[in-house]
C-alpha cells in the first residue's frame, strides 16, 4: 500500500496515509497517472521576486497543498534578464491555495500586493505620494524652494 500524494509505503492493513490523511493504493505507478490526469496542475504564480517565491511555497507546504516549482534563469545569452519563478498547484485546490495565501497575509489586498508587487503598492511609495512637497523637503534636511530655508547654511555664516 502507498500514499499517491507523499509515496509513503504501508503495510497490508493500513487504508489512509498518517501525514497526508488520503487513501492508500496498491500500486503508485497507476495511481499517479490517473490522478494526474483528472487533477492536472495549473499555473498559480508566476513572478521574479525570490523571496515571494520562498513564501509562497512555505505558505503552501504548511497548508499541505502539494506545488510545483520552476526557477528559469537565462544567464547564458541574456544577462539582463532577472530569474524567473513559477508555481503550480492542482485545478482542484487551487482555491484553497488562493485562502491560504490570503490567510497568510490578512486579507485579498496585502495578499495580492504581496504576489504582484508594484511601485505603486510598495509601503515607502505610499509614504512618498501622500506627503506634500514641503513635507518632502523637510525629510530631505532642507526647505521648501524659495524660501529662507531652502539657502545652506554654510552662505549664512560666510556672510557673517
């Protein structure tokens, strides 16, 4: 008897598998065939951000969601190009891959803005956007153009 899912083998007896609670079968060369047939597996997230990556298959592996990985890096002819990685689940759980990423993360908008990163949804962008340009200048250690405390201070003690 074997587990199609960890290829765990059991004895004559047993009828579900300890560590993925699924049932056993006798022979795992045709089990894994067929189920691969009626549940293939489709791409669930595709990006170049490694650390994305590593927690999206750690989010998967504690949801015990079986996934497929690709890390395709073109380094031979194409330096510039940036790695890329690729996810797949089963079509049948692939809305509970999609909970358990938006478990992980709090909610479908942080889940979604973890997964596709943009300029726009990354914190220091939001930060920049809603301040004003004074503000702006005043992080900068100088002040807004055109005014006293836009001149460096070392021209003030020149003139002294």
């Amino acid at each position: 008897m074997y587990c199609p899912q960890c290829k765990a083998e059991y004895r004559q007896g047993f009828t579900r598998c300890a560590d993925c609670d699924v049932q056993l079968v006798q022979d795992l060369a045709s089990s894994s065939d067929a189920a691969a047939e009626m549940d293939p597996f489709c791409q669930f997230w595709k990006g170049e951000d490694p650390r994305v990556f590593a927690e999206l298959c750690a989010v998967l592996e504690e949801s015990g969601i079986p996934y497929r990985k690709v890390e395709w890096q073109d380094h031979l002819f194409n330096t510039m190009r940036f790695p890329e990685f690729r996810l797949a689940v089963p079509f049948s759980k692939f809305e509970k891959a999609e909970q358990a990423v938006v478990e992980a993360y709090g909610s479908t908008e942080e889940a979604d803005n973890a997964m596709y990163p943009t300029i726009e949804n990354r914190e220091g962008y939001r930060e920049l956007i809603s301040c004003t340009h004074e503000e702006k200048w005043k992080q900068r250690g100088r002040g807004a153009p055109g005014t006293k405390d836009d001149e460096p201070e070392s021209a003030e003690e020149d003139e002294s």
